[in-house]
C-alpha cells in the first residue's frame, strides 16, 4: 500500500480549489479533486499535478445533493484503492461552494436554501460520510471566508454559513480529536476568480475599493490561499488546531 497521503479536495478543478489541489501536490501529496459540471478543467488540473509527479484523479459531485454522498464514498474508496493503491484518504479539503449576492429583504428561500445545501449541510454530512474512510491522524480544512467576520451588503445568507462551518470546525476538532484528526478553516478574503460572478476580477471600481480596504493594498490572487491549506495538510501544523487563519491581506483591520 503506498506511504504517501491522499487529499481529497472538493471543488478542486478550477479558481481557489485548483491552486489547492496544486500546492498539496507540491507539498509531495496526492489528490483526489471533484468537479461539479465540468471534466475538462478537472483533467486539466489533474494533469498538471501529474506533472508535478504526484497522483491525481477527478470524480463528479454536487455537494448540493447530499442523496448521492454514499454512492460517492463508495466510488471514492474504490478510487483510492486502484488508482492510488492505500485504503483511505488522509485529509478532507470541503472547499466547493457558490456565492450568490442578494439582499435580506430580496434573498428567496430557493436562495436561501442553496446555500444552506452547499455551504453547510452539504459539507456536515460529506464529512460525516467520509470519516470511517479518513485516517486516524489525518486532518480537515473547511473553507470559510472573511464576509464570516466582518459584513458586506447582499452577503447576509452566505457569511451566515460560512460563521456556521466555523462553529462547526471547533466542534469537529472537539470530537475527532481521539482520532487524532485536526479540523481547521482556512478564510480567504476577497479573490479575484470567477466565483460569484467575477466581480473581484472584472469590476475595477469593486477592485479598488478592496484594496483600500485591504492592508497590503490589493485584490488577492488564488495562489494566495493554496499554500496555507497544503500547510494545514503537513507535519509542520500537526499542533495547529481548531484554529481560524484569515488569509485576506489584512482586510477591514
């Protein structure tokens, strides 16, 4: 069986989750990454970890559809098994998501309940679902943001969630911790990807205003963040633990 540990990365073929999947990889670890709806950019992804030397496989899911997580477990072990020869995965990356921007007095409850669906429950119960196949010793990071700390209009259901997971992380290193699996979130501020519409990217005005506000004067870049989770997934943070690490910049201090 082999020696080196497996990440499993939800949301991992494209933007934040892609430059994770990539620094684990660097890191000497390899990576099972999930896609939502598109296969092209996974294999993409997969093949620039293959590059790197290290091993990779995409599989689909919706982290929407908590109906389909056992079917997923069983394709994950079999994955684990053929294509990476070990019997479980070491560490748990609940990074997928969408940000949908709408103000509490317009927010619809098929809003609502999408992002209750894939920010919260659908990442409490993949954990859930996943943990008689992850690692005495391994780990979890929970992908949270800044909007759980400080608050911007329009983002009232979607910082909720996220202060939610936060709450949720304690209590998974709380419980998990006789197993010796560490639960952390990592919290990004704003990225400049495509997630919610690329307003962090494309709009100059929003770009400005967030390096105003931000101490080191910019818009961060997806390479930002991946490194601190691939840190998480290391020995060096095997005494790191239950902790929030805001990777913003410094915004709004």
């Amino acid at each position: 069986m082999s020696k080196e540990k497996i990440a499993l990365v939800t949301g991992g073929s494209r933007g934040l989750g892609e430059d994770m999947a990539i620094n684990l990889a660097k890191k000497g670890l390899n990576v099972l990454l999930t896609y939502r709806s598109n296969k092209e950019e996974a294999d993409k992804t997969v093949s620039e970890i293959e590059k790197i030397g290290q091993k990779a496989y995409a599989l689909q899911l919706d982290v929407a559809e908590n109906q389909s997580f056992d079917g997923f477990v069983d394709e994950v072990e079999k994955v684990v098994s053929s294509h990476f020869g070990a019997e479980r995965i070491d560490f748990l990356i609940n990074n997928a998501g969408i940000g949908i921007n709408a103000p509490i007095v317009e927010t619809t409850e098929e809003q609502f309940d999408a992002l209750v669906d894939i920010h919260f429950k659908g990442t409490f119960f993949l954990t859930q679902k996943l943990l008689p196949i992850l690692a005495d010793g391994g780990g979890i990071v929970n992908i949270s943001s800044g909007l759980a700390r400080f608050s911007f209009p329009g983002y009232a259901v979607y910082g909720s969630m996220k202060a939610a997971v936060e709450a949720l992380t304690r209590y998974q290193a709380k419980e998990l911790g006789a197993r010796k699996i560490r639960s952390n979130v990592v919290a990004p501020g704003a990225i400049e990807t495509d997630f919610g519409g690329g307003t962090n990217k494309n709009d100059e005005g929003k770009r400005t205003a967030i390096a105003n506000f931000t101490a080191l004067g910019r818009v961060g870049i997806p390479s930002d963040i991946g490194g601190v989770v691939a840190f998480l997934c290391t020995d060096d943070a095997k005494w790191v633990n239950a902790q929030r690490i805001e990777v913003s910049g410094g915004m709004m201090v």
